[in-house]
C-alpha cells in the first residue's frame, strides 16, 4: 500500500491564486511515490473561492473540502483538518502563491531520508515592495526566531516559514494555541517540546503586497512572541 502525505489548505478569500495552487497540488508528483491526500478548509470565504473549492472538491476523490459557517482564523482551520488527516506526514500549504508546491518534496525527502519528525523550510527574505510591514519584518522574524532559539534551545533559521511538514503522529499530539496567525507558531513550538528530530531545507518565496491580498500586519509579532513565551512555561 502506498503511503500518503496529507496536504492542508487553508483558505480566505483567495480567488486570484486559490485554483492555481489547487491545480499545482493535483498535478505534483511527489517523492518516493507517496500519494496525496488534499484538505481545504474554507474559512467563510465570500470572494468565491467557496464555488472553486467545491468544484474541485467534487470532481477529485483525494480532495477533502470543509467549509466554516464564520471567519475563525488559519489556526481554527488547521485545527479542524486534524479529523480527516489521514497521511503518514502533514505538511500545510499557504492557499497564495508566495510558496511553491513543488518545494513540497524538498520537505518529504529530508524527513523520509534523514528521519525527522518536523521539517520547517526557511527563505529569502529580502523584497522589493515598498510598504513598511516588509521593512521590519526580517528584523521580526530573526528576532522571533533568536527568541525560540533560546528557549527552546534549537536552532531554527526562519520560524515564520509557513513550510512545515509534520510526521502524523507528531501533528495529532500537537496541541496548538490560538486561532489566527500565532497558531503558526505555536504548532512550532509544540512540535519542538515533543520531538528534537528536526530538519530544515532552503525554500523559494515570492512575496505578494497588501495589493494582491497579503492579510499578514505588524501585530502578529506581537502575538507570535506572547505565543513563543507562553508554550514555553505551559
């Protein structure tokens, strides 16, 4: 029986990349011939991503698609995929195209072939949109990442890298916090304190602007480091 890695799509209103990436994710051949399983959570979407969702979710048996009745945040709808994971590895994938799908595979090799646990990609940051959020946020995201570093006493490059695959066992045992944005880094944190089996691989990224629908703002550094300190003591 071939072995499956379940790939989780959090959606919100993304219907300018929503059905590219899904046609990337159904076309990828992923690594040492797993299949895939593919989760789409729309989080009470109203742009029309919610009709792309169902047609492809109709059309394709390894398409799984849950739909909110509010707006609850991506870590409420990585919370709800838990359910209906049924791969040996997890890996969540941004419904934008900053990140691409076939860097996917540089994830499952490291944890197939090195025999890790959690494999958390990290990237370029540097960008040439000019808005102050992407001026400050290198300085953030080292920062975050020296901070976890140090608490945690590993040695992640980029802990904002939404690339991050989990084995099964480790993302079901995960008791992440928060619903929004800092779930993110909470399952990051969970995920260290249970397994010290971690790898991690350079990934492309493409930065999009608040323009093409960029929802990320200043705060969620804030929430990040209460998350980081907090998973800590708890």
């Amino acid at each position: 029986m071939k072995k499956k890695l379940s790939i989780i799509l959090p959606v919100y209103n993304e219907i300018n990349t929503l059905e590219i990436i899904i046609k990337k994710l159904i076309n990828l051949r992923l690594y040492n011939k797993f299949v895939k399983q593919i989760i789409i959570v729309d989080d009470c979407s109203t742009d029309g991503s919610k009709e792309i969702i169902k047609f492809y979710g109709n059309k394709y048996k390894n398409i799984t698609s849950i739909f909110k009745n509010s707006n609850r945040g991506k870590g409420d709808s990585q919370k709800l995929a838990k359910k209906y994971v049924d791969g040996e590895y997890v890996i969540i994938q941004d419904a934008d195209l900053e990140y691409d799908p076939d860097d996917i595979n540089k994830l499952l090799k490291i944890a197939l072939e090195q025999k890790k646990d959690f494999v958390i990609g990290y990237r370029k940051m540097k960008t040439s949109i000019n808005h102050p959020y992407f001026y400050f946020r290198e300085l953030a995201v080292n920062f975050l990442s020296f901070m976890i570093n140090i608490l945690y006493k590993v040695n992640i490059r980029d802990c904002a890298c939404c690339y991050r695959l989990f084995k099964k066992d480790l993302w079901l045992n995960i008791d992440g916090r928060g619903d929004k944005f800092e779930y993110d880094f909470s399952i990051i944190c969970q995920a260290i304190k249970n397994s010290k089996k971690i790898g991690q691989c350079k990934v492309s990224y493409n930065a999009r602007g608040y323009s093409e629908g960029k929802k990320c703002t200043w705060d969620v550094g804030l929430h990040a480091l209460k998350r980081i300190i907090i998973d800590k003591i708890i």
